[in-house]
C-alpha cells in the first residue's frame, strides 16, 4: 500500500450576509468548536489529515492558521464568544448547516458537529442538519439560500492560487452588501474584502517568489481573521501494488507513475 496525501479539501462555507452569521464573533466562536482530529478519527478512520489552511499542506506556502488562531476544539472560548454575543442556554444559537445528501462523509461531518455543539457548548449552540442533492445545493450556492454548507474542493490545476481566488476574490460588492458578483459569492460565502481583492491579484501577478509566499500569508492569516469559511480534512489518497513490484508511488499532482515501478529481486 502507498499512501500520499491528497489535494482534495473539506470545509464548511459561511454565509457571511446571513444573520447572526454576519456576526464574525459567531463565526469565530463556530471556528473555536471544530475539532479536525476528531473528525478525522471519527469518519475518515484516520485517512485524511486535519486541514488548518484552505491551501493544504502538499503546498510550502500552506501555513496552520486557524490551528494557531482557534486551537482544536476549543470549547471554552467558543462558550465565551457566544456568551458575549448574547446567547444562552434559553436562548441558543441556532445555525442550519446543510450538506450534500449523496455524500457520506459529509454526512457523517454533519452529525458529528451537531453532536459536538451539543455536547461542548452547554447549549449554546445548535445546528440544525438539512441535506440537499449535490447537484442542487450546488447550483443554488451562488443564490444565498443556504447560511452554511458543507463542501469538498477538487482543484483545478496544482497551485495555491486555485485555494484562494475561487474563495476570496469578489469582482463587485461592498463591506455592507458582501459579494453580488464574483468567486465568493458563487462558493456562497458572499465574503468582501478589498484588502483581500488587491492581495489576491498581487500574488496572481508577481513573479517573484518569496514576494508570492509572504503576500499567500497575508491571505491565509486574513482567512483565519474573517472566518468565511472553516477548513476541516485534507484527503488523502492510496495506490496498491502486488507481491513482487516495488517503487510504487503517487505524486504530488496525483498521477500514478507507472514508469517507477520495478520487479522486486527475488520475485
């Protein structure tokens, strides 16, 4: 068996227009609950790997922000957070969390965090599960419907960018509105930033590396900041091989390189 991590990543988006998620206090308090170890041991069996970054860790620039800013599974802080905004045990937070309907992890994502509210926040804090066909809640993202969703990003070629533009980048919205028209706004976060806009096309346009790197921090640590979207796995990905063959491997890209193998001696 070889394993390779993967670039596949699963996150929940946030409607960042849709009360009381327009609250980055309650986003934030949702970051400090998500405890990633868990939900790799519970529903990946351990075959994924905790995701701190929407730019997963097969990339050098990936850096652990929401680990360095939320911790794991940090209940405590998330009861204060919520405490401070105003909820209560009589008065709980209540969030409707959707996700696809013909994907079983995710649904099993979806009940482990609706037993984690429950369990960790005293009350506080309940998600309220609904599923949606794939296709459907896809399609209807862009619309606003739904004030968080549960998703998995396949990227479209190997490079950072591809976790950030398609996520932050907004062509035309405000601070008051969020995104009307742009990349947020069809992953259904509807997140604005200007600041986030003019680093997103500084790091699309330099060609300087170090220079790229330090503006991807940027982007990350302002990810980490603004919460509108929280990563959770990363996958990862196996290849197999019988008795006798050696030098199996997966690539970085995901190819299956079929000219490394060779015939075990002996064999």
């Amino acid at each position: 068996m070889v394993e390779a991590q993967g670039n596949a990543v699963t996150y929940i988006v946030l409607n960042v227009k849709q009360k009381p998620l327009d609250d980055v206090e309650v986003r934030r308090a949702i970051a400090h609950l998500i405890d990633r170890k868990l939900i790799n041991q519970r529903v990946f069996k351990d075959q994924a790997q905790p995701l701190y970054s929407l730019i997963p860790d097969t990339f050098d620039v990936a850096r652990p922000v929401f680990q360095d800013s939320y911790g794991e599974g940090n209940a405590q802080t998330a009861r204060q957070l919520l405490t401070a905004a105003g909820y209560s045990a009589q008065n709980p937070l209540k969030i409707e969390l959707w996700y696809p309907s013909n994907s079983v992890p995710r649904t099993l994502i979806a009940s482990l965090l609706k037993s984690l509210a429950q369990d960790r926040t005293q009350g506080l804090l309940t998600f309220n599960l609904n599923s949606v066909e794939a296709t459907v809640g896809n399609n209807n993202l862009d619309k606003g419907i739904y004030p968080s969703y549960l998703l998995t990003w396949y990227p479209d070629f190997f490079d950072a960018d591809t976790y950030i533009q398609p996520f932050l980048s907004c062509a035309q919205g405000s601070a008051t509105s969020g995104c009307k028209q742009g990349a947020s706004q069809a992953q259904g976060s509807f997140y604005y930033n200007p600041q986030v806009n003019q680093l997103v096309e500084q790091q699309r346009q330099t060609q300087d590396p170090q220079t790229r790197s330090a503006l991807l921090l940027q982007l990350q640590e302002k990810l980490a900041e603004d919460v509108p979207y929280i990563p959770l796995v990363q996958s990862k990905e196996y290849a197999f091989s019988g008795v006798g063959i050696k030098d199996a491997q997966i690539t970085k890209t995901q190819q299956f390189p079929f000219w490394t193998m060779r015939r075990a001696a002996g064999s």
